[in-house]
C-alpha cells in the first residue's frame, strides 16, 4: 500500500515537472486577463494586481518582508505597502516542493523532498532580504522508490532545530552553526498512520502539531530541547482522525474527516479548535475531495495551564467542502483539494488548487460557512495569506502556481465578517472537461492542470454521469 502512495506521488511530482519545465522563459505571463466570462469571483473580493511568478508554492513574512518560494527558487517581496508587493531580491534555487517555506531568526528553510530525487536541506542567511545567501545545502538522503525526507521542513524555536517530514515520522535536524546542520535523527509520530507524516505547524502556545495519516498530534517541548526527541504528546485527535485511505482507496463517498492525509493546521493561543486541511486527491471524482475542517480541542479552562489542552481526544466540529467537492461530479483530471490557508480574526481564507481561494466565516466552529471566493481561469492554488503589514486583515496574497501571486481584496459588510452574506461559487465548466495534462493553453502557454486518472489506470475518456450544474 506503501507503494501505492510513492507511485502517486511521483506521478504528482511528474505533472508538475512537466508543467513547470514548460514555464516561459521570461516572468512574461500576463496578469490575470479582466475577461468577465474567465474570472469567478464574488462582489466583495477585488482583484487588485497580480504579480508574475509562474510556479510559486508558499511564503512566509517577516519585518515588512514577504518571502516566496517557488519551483525555481526563492523571491523576497517588501510588503510595506500590502496593496503592492514590490520585488526586491532572488535566489535562484530549484527544487521540489517545499511546500511550507519556514523561516526563523535570521534563517529561511527550503527542503527537496526525496520523492523528488532526494531529500536535501537548503539553509539560507536572510539577514539581508536584498541578497538572501545559501549558507548549505545538507544532504538528507531517500530517493523516489523508498521515499524519505523532505517533503516539508518546519523551524523550531526560531529554526535553531528543523524538523524534516520523513515516512514515519519526523526527522530533527540541528541548527545550532546553520552552516553545519547536524542530523539527530527520525522520530515516529503517531501522525504517520502506517504511511506519512506531512508537516508541521506550531500554534500560538508554542505546541508543534505534526499531521499525516494518522491525524494530529500535538507536542510539547520541554525547556532546554536539545533535538533529542520530540517532546510530550499533549493532544491527539480521535479514530476519526486516521486516514481511511487502505481501506477505501479513494473511491469512498469521502465524507470521512481523512479520507487520505492531514496536511496542515493553526491554532490560536489557548483556543478550543485547531483547524485542519484535510488533503485529498485521490478518488475518480471529485465527491469528497480534500475539505476545511474544524476540531475541538479540550483545553483547561482555568489556573496555571490555562488554554493549554487537557490531553482528551480531539475530536470533529465541521468540515466544509466546496460546490464542486459535495456536487460530486468533475473530470478525472481536475485537482478539487483543499490546501494551505491563513486565518485573520475568524476569516480563514484558503487555497483550493483549481478552485481558487475561498474565504470562510469561522465565528461558528460548528458551521463553518463561505463569505468570498476567487476563482480565476487555469488556477492552481497552493496557499493563501494575509500580509501582516495590513492592519486591516482585508488584503489577501493568493499563491496561484499557474501565474504568480493575486493580490486581493476582501470587503465586509461594516468590516463584520458575521454581516456578510454566505455565497456559493459557480462550477466552472472546464472542470468537467477531459484531461489537458501536457496541453498548452491559449492564455499561459503551458498546461496547469494536474491529472492522476491514468495514475489510476482510469479511462479518461471516460464520462461520469454528470449533473446539471448548480448556479450560485
Ligand atoms: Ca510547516
Ligand atoms: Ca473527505
């Protein structure tokens, strides 16, 4: 079954490759064209510009600064203004994927996932944005059969340790000279479900939450973390939380909260819910496809560890999916999961590959509800952000591998998220067109959608029992 997952992720990389190898030579790419008929969007978000980065994958902020990674590198941003990022540097840097580009102190992290090629650390002085330097690039080891390290890389205590994903659970990497990492070696979680570990968030009490397979889980370090370990399990989600994926292989009715991995997480400090994307791409439709989800976390309510969890299971609150992803009917071809997001007060706006960016009313933990959406033509959404240098929290930085970075802007009603109206999104209806993996299209020049059906040994050409589609 293990094999069945290294398969898929090649054949996810392969695409990929394949589209990105195809990328303009120059940053040439138009902005997104003003084609009413090519751009769904609800009325309260605005396109304000858009800036060519054919590829990008994630970023982080720091002191006015955005860095982005992207599949040839890494570009930093000043975002004094957050209305109009402003390039300022590059470092040319291929690899694949980093998907969660961390940074912390004066170190940016960029890793290669073994799945790739092989598992290699990227560690980088970004002490000055406007010429950030490759301080080493650590060899980790794994190659594409096996699998291995490197799919994502997460700073610790302000990166003095990296903790690498690695099959069965984390691998800790010590940062103490960041020009001589040392390894101290893999530590199973029980995130990695019999499959993988896929990344991990630190939440606004300082616990590491690593998800995979086999759900959440929540660490504490103790004081004087040497690396040897990764602290005490503190929270856990329930049974609910273990992939079900070898025993459905994707072709459940993906109603369940992890129908295949926990991809990433945010908690706010002392919170009762940590909210989780569950990744999903795995099945013939796109019934059940990688949702929101949110997850009650039992926390002490008073005295000296207040807001830190009890130690009972986490368990589920709501999940929400998209028009698409509870419709159920879509090409083979199309890539309908959730990805990275970003919450602002109890806005969570999120990249959704080719459906966009959503953006989520969260007041309600239990009824999770869509306030916005972005949705432009041939997108391929990794992630969405808020700059911290807008106070306001209405500017939204959506990361669109298919062309670069939108800059949005999302208005509610008295600035209340809670005035604002719940919206549905149109289906567009290139979704249900056949696969264009490998084809050029008319407006980019290269082909953005990712396609696993022949990964599924699926007929494309087969035509799934459509149904008439739903209108906002
Ligand atoms: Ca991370
Ligand atoms: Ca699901």
């Amino acid at each position: 079954m293990g094999v069945l997952l290294v398969i898929r992720v090649k054949a996810f990389v392969a695409t990929l490759v394949i589209a990105a190898s195809a990328l303009p030579a120059s940053t040439s790419v138009a902005q997104v064209p003003s084609d009413p008929t090519g751009l769904l969007a609800s009325e309260n978000v605005t396109l304000l510009t858009s800036l060519p980065n054919p590829g990008i994958i994630g970023a982080r902020f720091r002191d006015g600064f955005m860095y982005t990674t992207s599949v040839a590198g890494l570009t930093v941003y000043d975002v004094s203004d957050p209305a109009a990022p402003a390039e300022v540097s590059r470092l040319p840097l291929p690899h694949f994927e980093n998907e969660d580009v961390d940074l912390g102190g004066n170190i940016l992290l960029i890793s290669n996932d073994a799945a790739e090629s092989t598992g290699i650390l990227h560690v980088i002085d970004i002490s000055d944005p406007g010429a950030p330097a490759l301080l080493t690039s650590f060899q980790m080891g794994g190659n594409p059969i096996s699998g291995g390290p490197g799919h994502t890389v997460s700073c610790m205590l302000d990166c003095r340790f990296a903790w690498v994903t690695d099959i069965s659970g984390i691998r800790v990497i010590d940062l103490a000279d960041p020009s001589q990492p040392v390894d101290k070696g893999i530590f199973e979680s029980p995130a990695y479900g019999e499959a993988a570990t896929h990344d991990v968030q630190v939440d606004g009490n300082g616990l590491a939450w690593v998800v995979g397979f086999g759900g959440a889980v929540a660490y504490k370090l103790p004081k004087g973390y040497t690396g040897d370990g990764l602290g005490k399990i503190v929270a856990q989600t329930d049974e609910r939380g273990l992939s079900t994926y070898f025993e459905e292989l994707g072709i459940g009715d993906g109603s369940n909260p992890n129908d295949f991995i926990l991809h990433n997480s945010y908690r706010t400090r002392n919170s009762g819910v940590v909210y989780i994307t569950e990744e999903d791409y795995t099945r013939p439709g796109c019934k059940g496809a990688g949702s929101f989800e949110t997850w009650k976390v039992p926390v002490y309510k008073k005295g000296p560890k207040k807001g830190m969890p009890t130690g009972e299971q986490v368990t589920l609150l709501d999940q929400w999916a998209t028009e698409l992803n509870v419709a159920g009917a879509a090409s083979p071809a199309a890539m309908c999961s959730a990805h990275y997001f970003d919450v602002r007060g109890k806005v969570v706006a999120q990249g959704w590959y080719e459906q966009g960016t959503r953006f989520l009313d969260v007041s309600n933990p239990a009824d999770v509800r869509q306030i916005g959406y972005f949705v432009p033509p041939n997108s391929l959404n990794w992630a969405a952000y808020f700059p911290p240098t807008d106070p306001t929290g209405s500017i939204v930085y959506s990361f669109d591998a298919s062309h670069g970075i939108d800059v949005l802007k999302l208005s509610l009603p008295g600035g209340k998220v809670r005035n604002a109206p719940t919206v549905k999104a149109a289906i567009r209806p290139e979704w249900f067109a056949e696969s264009t993996v490998g084809t050029p299209t008319d407006l980019y020049g290269f082909a953005c959608r990712l396609g696993l059906a022949g990964d599924l040994g699926l007929d494309e050409d087969t035509d799934p029992d459509l149904p008439p589609l739903p209108l906002p």
